[in-house]
C-alpha cells in the first residue's frame, strides 16, 4: 500500500468533505436560503465560489419548476443504487438532471 496509498486516501477524503460542501451549498441555493452553508469539515466555500455556484444553480432553474436534490435511484433486478445530485422538472413536465 505504501507512502502513495496514504496520499490516495487523503485526497480522496479532502474531495468528499468538499463535495459534500458544494453539495450541500447547491441544495440551499435551489432552496432559496441566501447565505453560505458552513459544516464541521474544517473547509469552507469562498463568496467567489459561492457566487459561482450560485449563478449555475440559478441557470438551471426557472419559476414554476420543482427541484429535487440527492434523490435515490436504485434497479432492484440489477442491484444497483446511487444518487442524482439534482433532478429539475419543469414546469411543462420535463424532467432535467445533472
């Protein structure tokens, strides 16, 4: 496993932690909530990266749409499951996800 094993593992934490970030921050944008969301991860998302975000999420959403986030999807026959981040359904019935 070795030096390079242990540097995996810490990057692939510090990329959950701060996908977990992004994604929680992301939910309260399409939720309407106007400020950062902070966690106990010991990371935090700049105003500029917010506003990033923020302008894609608002991109994607039009009024009258409803949004779903971290929705679970699962093929029993397969026995396979995961999350959507995001599924948009418009307002005419179209179902968007990203």
């Amino acid at each position: 496993y070795g030096i390079q094993g242990e540097v995996d593992d810490i990057v692939l934490e510090r990329a959950s932690k701060i996908g977990t970030l992004i994604h929680s921050n992301a939910d309260a944008i399409s939720k309407g909530v106007k400020t950062i969301i902070s966690d106990d991860s010991g990371y935090s998302i700049s105003p500029v990266a917010y506003a990033s975000l923020n302008s894609i999420v608002a991109g994607l959403i039009s009024p009258g749409d409803t949004v779903m986030t971290e929705v679970v999807v699962a093929d029993d026959k397969a026995q396979v499951a995961g999350t959507i981040d995001m599924v948009i359904i418009t307002k005419e019935g179209v179902i968007l996800n990203s």
